[in-house]
C-alpha cells in the first residue's frame, strides 16, 4: 500500500474521498477482525472489491484493443482514399488518351488495306514507313486500352475495399462506446461499494491489503523464484528511466500520456520511447513477445498479472515493478507481488547493457 493512499485512508471523511480509496486486487489474507452481526467481513469486502477492479480493468484492455484496431481501420480507410483518388485521375487521363486515339483513327480511317496502298504508292519506301508508324500508333492504341481497363478495375477494387474499410470503422466506433460505457459502469460500482464503506472499514481494507501483499512478496522472493539481478538491455535501460519519469503520474483508463497512463499505456509507451514499439493491449503484449521465466527476469521486461492477463508492469529489479495501478492513483514502485503474476515477456532480444 502506497503511503499515499495510507494517508487518504487517515483523511476519509466523506463520500467523496471515501471513493478515491483504491485497493490491490488479487491479494486475500485472513480477516483480521470478525465482522458485526448482519455486515460483510473485511476479506469479504475485499474479495468484492478485487472482483471490481479486475473487471475494471479487463473492460479497459478491451476498450484499449478496440481503440487500435479502430485507428488501424482510419488509416487504411485514409490510404485507400488516396490511392482511389490517385487511380481515378489516371483512370481520367487513361480516357482522355482514349479519346484522342479514336478521333485520329476516325479522321485518318480508310477502306484502303496498307498492302494496296503500298502497291499504289509512288514511292514505297514512303509507303512502308508509314506503315510503321500506323503500325506504332495501333500498339499505342492497345496499350492505352489496357490502361484504362486496368485502371477501370483497380478504381473498381479499391472502392469496394474503400467501402469496406468504412463499414468496419463504423462497426468499431459503435462497439468502442458500447465497451467505454462497460468501463465507465464497472468504475461506478468500484465507487458506490467504496462509498458505502465506513472510514474504519477503509482503514481495515487498508492493512488487510498492506498485509496481504508483504506476505505474497515475501514468499516470492524466499522460493527462489527470482535470481540474482541481471543488466538490462540498451531498449531495457531506456524502457525503465522513461518509466520512472512518469512516477506520480495520474491512472487515467485508456491514456497513453504524456500526463497520464493506464497499466498498458505506461508500458507501450515505454518501450516505444526506447525504440522498440510493442503492442497496446496487455492481452496482446502477453500474446504476442516473448516468454520468459521469472528467474531470467531483467529491467524492462513486462510482468502481466491475472489470468487474463489484464494487467502489466515494468520490471526494475530487485523484486520491485513501475506500474500505473488503477482508478485513483498515480504511477508508483510496488513490490513484483503486488498482484497475481500471471508471467513475464520480454519485448526486445538485445543483449544486455554493459554498464
């Protein structure tokens, strides 16, 4: 727990700051005092809180995937315009040579074959030049024809994938207010739970959580399961001090800064700082780098919790994470324990720093 929230814990004294209170999800200890007759116990409060959050936060990340393929969409909505624009000028000039071409062949159009005009030709030799150059004129005309016929088509194509490209963005434009209203709804029964709860109940939750995570951290780094620190990569080395930039930095779902983040945010933006794009999404982040395991961990890979991979951070070293946590808080150091560790990935191959 943040000292932070510690202290708002000591403030609460409204609804209003009641609601800014936000708890890890994923940890759950023991109660450590039994509830009153007809409430809900403190780990039961927290249970409840963490399935809030994890919803929370699984709506984000599918808001998220929606926002990048909806401007994937736009960009190639954009592209195939251009080219379509492109092409339909050329298809323009391809009929105006078209034209051209016919008008001279009606004006210079005999019923003369140019064997008989060569027979009656006073001078031959005149004769089979022009031959070739009607000759060249006809290869000319099939030329241009070919042109303009494959102009025709590829107007034709590019405006029914332009067509296309539009629908889609339309259908990901809907679903993306449908999905930013599923965030917005989840956040809301995050603040009316938290806003039902007595300042002893938050302080409760608080030390619940405090207690919960130290021991997870604990069992983590006595099982063995990290090793001795290792140098990060170039990109790595990059990766974290961009990240440790953004501490103190508000949560906002959906951010991707500069003024503030949401867990992927902070991480794509992060490694795209340091040179190395990834993914938006944790999902795909999860899906599509490389897998590594904890005992290879070093600064700048990504730590991805819960099952459904719904949430990362950026490794540091020494068993701690940056991480933009949630609703309400800011950009902050927690311990790599903090949350369920679903794995670790690694976005770039480059070997280590030589620091």
């Amino acid at each position: 727990m943040s000292g932070r929230l510690l202290g708002l814990l000591g403030l609460v004294c409204t609804t209003t700051l009641a609601a800014q209170v936000l708890l890890t999800p994923g940890i759950a200890v023991a109660d450590p005092e039994p509830p009153v007759s007809g409430e809900r116990s403190v780990a039961e409060l927290l249970t409840d809180l963490q399935k809030l959050y994890r919803q929370a936060e699984q709506a984000t990340e599918t808001y998220n995937a929606t926002e990048e393929k909806l401007k994937e969409r736009r960009a190639e909505a954009e592209r195939l315009t251009a080219a379509l624009a492109r092409t339909r000028l050329s298809l323009q000039e391809s009929r105006g040579a078209a034209g051209r071409l016919a008008r001279q062949q009606y004006q210079t159009s005999t019923d003369i074959s140019p064997y008989v005009r060569l027979l009656l030709a006073r001078d031959p030799q005149h004769a089979l030049d022009q031959g070739q150059v009607i000759g060249r004129l006809a290869r000319e005309r099939v030329e241009t024809v070919g042109r303009l016929e494959g102009s025709e088509r590829k107007a034709d194509g590019l405006a029914r994938r332009a067509r296309a490209a539009l629908d889609e963005q339309l259908t990901l434009t809907e679903r993306r207010k449908k999905e930013r209203d599923a965030v917005r709804r989840r956040l809301d029964d995050v603040e009316e739970l938290l806003a039902s709860l007595t300042p002893d109940q938050l302080t409760a939750l608080a030390r619940l959580e405090r207690d919960g995570v130290a021991e997870a951290q604990e069992k983590l780094m006595d099982s063995g399961a990290l090793s001795d620190d290792r140098n990060p990569s170039t990109e790595g080395d990059r990766a974290v001090r961009y990240a440790v930039r953004q501490l103190g930095k508000p949560y906002e779902w959906g951010a991707e800064g500069p003024t503030s983040y949401d867990c992927s945010g902070l991480t794509s933006e992060a490694w795209r700082a340091a040179g190395s794009p990834i993914p938006r999404t944790s999902q795909e982040q999860w899906a599509e780098l490389q897998h590594i395991p904890l005992t290879e961990l070093r600064p700048g890979d990504l730590v991805v919790y819960f099952p459904e991979a719904t949430h990362v951070a950026i490794y540091l070293g020494e068993g701690r994470v940056v991480q933009a946590p949630r609703a309400g808080e800011e950009i902050k150091v927690s311990p790599i324990a903090a949350n369920p560790i679903l794995g670790a990935v690694r976005p770039d191959a480059s070997p280590p720093a030589k620091l």
